[in-house]
C-alpha cells in the first residue's frame, strides 16, 4: 500500500476535558469502521505543546486536521456528528 493511500489525521486537544475525550473517540470510531488499516492519527495535547498548536493557528479544541490525502480540511469539535464529519473529509455522500 502507498502512503497516498493512508488518510493523516493531526487530532488537537486539551488534556482530558469532555470534548478532547469525545473527540478521540469519535475519530477512532470513524477511523476503524471507514478507514480500517489506512489511517494514521497524531494526537497533539495544546496545554503539552502550546507553540504546535500557535504555529497552526489551532485557538479552539478539539480541532481535527485532516492532512492527507488533500486537500487539507479542518473540523472543529468532537466530531459527533458522523455524517458531516464523513462528508468533510471525502468519504460521505454529498450533502444536498
């Protein structure tokens, strides 16, 4: 398999709080059932790594970055809301 054909996910929380554990759990869930074997995802703690998430201009948590394959997508939130989440990152149904 190719690295083109992994999708890369840079997943930023803060520590423990309600919706960085929704949000980790949400992805993994999306990861394993659409994504099974051709998914990476980085976990990046703002309140371990506050310079990371500045360079990236992440100001809100969780936000999920989507590197690859492009194009780059951003979703802010715990990721709960399956369809939409799906649709964003090019695996869903177009929304109509």
């Amino acid at each position: 398999m190719t690295n083109s054909g992994i999708f890369r996910f840079r997943l930023y929380i803060a520590d423990d709080t309600f919706n960085s554990v929704q949000a980790v759990a949400n992805l993994r869930a999306i990861c394993d059932t659409y994504l099974p074997g051709r998914h990476q995802i980085e976990l990046i703690n703002v309140f371990k790594d506050p310079e990371r998430a500045l360079e990236e201009c992440i100001f809100m948590t969780p936000t999920l970055v989507k590197l690859g394959p492009a194009p780059v997508e951003r979703i802010v939130g715990n990721l709960s809301h399956t369809n939409l989440v799906l649709q964003v990152l090019g695996l869903g149904m177009p929304i109509v």
